[in-house]
C-alpha cells in the first residue's frame, strides 16, 4: 500500500524533492480563470459574487449575510454535545493564544526623548470558511479567536451555501462561539476578491485567512498586496519520526489521519526499525478498509506516502528538518529530547499519545500551518498573525543637539542632503 525506501543518500532526497516539487507548481489555466473572476468582482461587486456563487454552487443562497437571528436559531438546532466540545475546545484555544499577546512598550530616557511602540489588533479581517462536505468548525475556531484575541474589531466570514442554498448550521455554530461578527454566504475565488475589495454589502478587511481549494489559494496569492493573507496553504503533510519503542497500530492510524484529506496529502513515515515499517504497512491494510475515504486513503499513500527506513535518530531528524513537514510527530523513547533539534515543522506532537487529530480539534495550538517546505520561515497562525505595530519617537532639544552631528554626517555619507538639511535647521546658530 505505501513504498518502502531505505535511505542511500539518493533515493530518499529524490522522493522529498518530488513533495516540494508538486507543492510550488501553479496552475496556469486556474490562474486565468481566478484572474477573470477577480477583475468581474472589483467592478460589478455582489452582482458578481452572487452570480458566481449560482453558477459554482448551483443554488443562490437563502440569505447573502446571515442574521444574527439565523446563527442562533442555528446554535439552538446543533447537538448539544458538539456545542460543549466545540466550547472547551474554544476555551482550549484562547487559553494557548492569549499567552502570545505582545505588549505595546515607551521607553522615556533622562535626556527628554521617548521612543516606544504601539501593538494594536487589525481593524477588520475575513476569515474563509469550506463549506458542503469539506465544512470544518474547527478551522473557525483557529481562525476566530486569535483574531478576536489580538484585539480586531470586525471578523467577516465567508462560507459557501449547502446545494440547497442554506447555511451549515455548524458552521453558523462554531462562528457564534468563535465571536464572528458577520457572516456572508459565498465561497470560491469570488469571496476571497470580495473581502479584499469591499462590494456594497461586505466590507474591505485589511487580511484573509482560512483554508480553502486550489481557486481559494489562487485568489489569495494574486490579492496579496491588495490585501494581506495568512500564508498559501499546500496539501496536508504529516511526518512521523519512529524508533523501535513505536506502536505501528497508532503510526498507520496516525498516517491516515492526513491521507484521508486528499489524494494530494503527504503522510511519511521515517524510522530505524525495518521490521516496524513492515508492521506499519500491514497495519495500513487492516484499517483502513474500514474507513470512510478508504479510496482517498490508498490513492494519497500510494502516490505521495512513503515509509523511509534510516540508519540512527540523527539521520532521521536531518531529513525532518530538510522537508520541514506540516505536522510532526516523534513516536520514540523520551521524545523531548529531540524537540530543540527539530528546526523546522509547522507543529510538533511528542510521544505516542500525541496524535495529530489533538492539534486539528482540541488542545489549543493551531491547526493552521505552513505546508510544502514554508515552515522553514513561516510560523503556525497566532495572534500575532492579527496584529500591526507602529513605532513611535519623541525628541527633545537636548537630545537632537546631541546627536545632531552625527545623524548629518551619516546624511551626508548617503547623499542626501535634504535629510541634512532637515536637522540642520533645527541646530543651527
């Protein structure tokens, strides 16, 4: 079901090289059909997101921004048990990202100046939000609260109707418990140029965040500058470091747990121990046949699974760190001693009671993470993800005469003479 590869120095790099290669390639028709979509939205506005929205969704949707009056009708009709998770995972969330608030500081020296910064929360952001059979309320959770957390003052989201032109009501569930402020129903490329312009019903955001498929990530990459987004999400990615000690009943369940996404997902299993990658893919076998994407499943694995099979742990952190996976795991004796060797993974799970599904659902880190090699310089969604910050300086007399001779030098140093020039006048006799 998944390859088995032993490293040689070549074999294993060729695979690795094939994942980036697939991550970064863009589709030039699906950029043209974007790119048309973009340009309709910025000049006929709704007109052109609804007719979008009939035409891809194949209904016009019950209502275009949902009342208030609907989300919690909604709330009432979910299970009570889904809305008490959905709650202490909310609860979850914001108690880990509310230890990453950054404050703003001033720092007033004796001489008169004071200089500082101010951190202040991002005036509106939209969130994107799959619908239909890919409708995720955890996805609005992660999104939500930390924007809520940094202090942004409007969360527009946006989430494609049902075939029958209604709301999911989970959704609508999740982004009352979330604090979402306003919620439209349109999804696709078409919603993202919406938010990014403003239409004369949904309001320009200042940055776009959430999940969505290849036309979604499309939009996002060509809006970026006219608006800012959160990162260019790629197919999902699970790496799992082994030793001997694993369980191959928990690493199958584990890798699964990322190819059932799409066939494009990635689950990679890297580990010392032969006779455990044996074990694993018989285990592959077993399970799944009893799950629901079963075919996803086999297609994902066979395609972009693999089980590499190295010589020690050092050799299997180095290829860790070389494809700088999504989503991490570390199945070994005493686990933590690897995690400050670990450079590069959007999130790390350690020991084998760390399944990747805590991080999707429930323990409070995010689930949104850079994919296809970024986490290399890209960092999970947090709160500093909705955040800006500004500088601020503060000169009395006293200090600008002192350091007047030196600020024109330097001025001088690079030519320009009108920066001189502006502390000169200030200094002078």
């Amino acid at each position: 079901m998944i390859k088995i590869v032993k490293t040689d120095g070549k074999t294993e790099k060729d695979f690795l090289m094939s994942l980036k290669a697939r991550s970064s390639e863009v589709d030039k028709k699906v950029t043209a059909i974007v790119g048309d979509i973009i340009d309709n939205v910025k000049q006929r506005g709704d007109a052109a997101v609804l007719e979008y929205t009939e035409k891809f969704d194949g209904k016009l949707p019950l209502y275009y921004e949902v009342p208030t009056s609907v989300v919690d009708e909604a709330v009432s009709q979910c299970d009570d048990a889904l809305i008490q998770s959905l709650t202490k995972a909310a609860n979850n969330i914001a108690d880990f990202h509310k230890r990453q608030v950054q404050q703003s500081f001033m720092d007033a020296k004796q001489d008169g100046s004071v200089l500082g910064q101010t951190v202040r929360g991002l005036q509106r952001v939209g969130i994107y939000v799959p619908g239909g059979t890919a409708a995720y309320p955890s996805s609005v959770l992660m999104n939500a609260i930390p924007a809520k957390i940094a202090g942004v003052e409007e969360i527009v989201m946006v989430t494609p109707p049902l075939k029958d032109g209604t709301p999911n009501k989970n959704i609508l569930a999740a982004a009352k418990i979330a604090g979402v402020d306003k919620i439209f129903m349109c999804g696709g490329a078409q919603a993202v140029a919406a938010l990014a312009y403003g239409t004369e019903k949904m309001p320009k955001v200042d940055k776009i965040v959430g999940p969505g498929n290849i036309f979604v990530a499309t939009a996002k990459r060509m809006l970026y500058g006219v608006v800012d987004i959160d990162m260019i999400a790629g197919p999902s990615e699970i790496l799992i470091i082994a030793d001997s000690t694993a369980n191959p009943k928990f690493l199958a369940a584990d890798l699964m747990s990322q190819a059932e996404h799409d066939m494009l997902a990635s689950a990679i299993l890297i580990t010392t121990d032969e006779k455990l990658a044996q074990q694993t893919n018989e285990q592959l076998k077993i399970q799944s046949a009893k799950l629901s994407r079963c075919d996803i499943i086999k297609k994902s694995l066979e395609d972009y699974g693999a089980v590499v099979v190295c010589n020690n742990m050092d050799e299997a952190v180095e290829l860790a760190n070389e494809l700088a996976p999504e989503h991490l795991e570390v199945c070994a004796d005493n686990p933590m001693q690897y995690l400050n060797r670990l450079k590069n993974a959007g999130s790390i799970f350690l020991g084998n009671n760390s399944p990747e599904p805590l991080g999707d659902y429930f323990a409070g880190p995010n689930h949104v993470l850079p994919t296809g090699g970024t986490s290399r310089f890209f960092s999970p969604l947090s709160v500093d993800s909705f955040i800006k910050k500004t500088q601020f300086i503060y000169y009395s007399e006293k200090a600008l005469q002192r350091d007047a001779e030196d600020i024109i030098r330097l001025a001088n140093t690079e030519g320009l003479t009108a920066h001189a020039n502006s502390i000169i006048v200030r200094t002078e006799d």
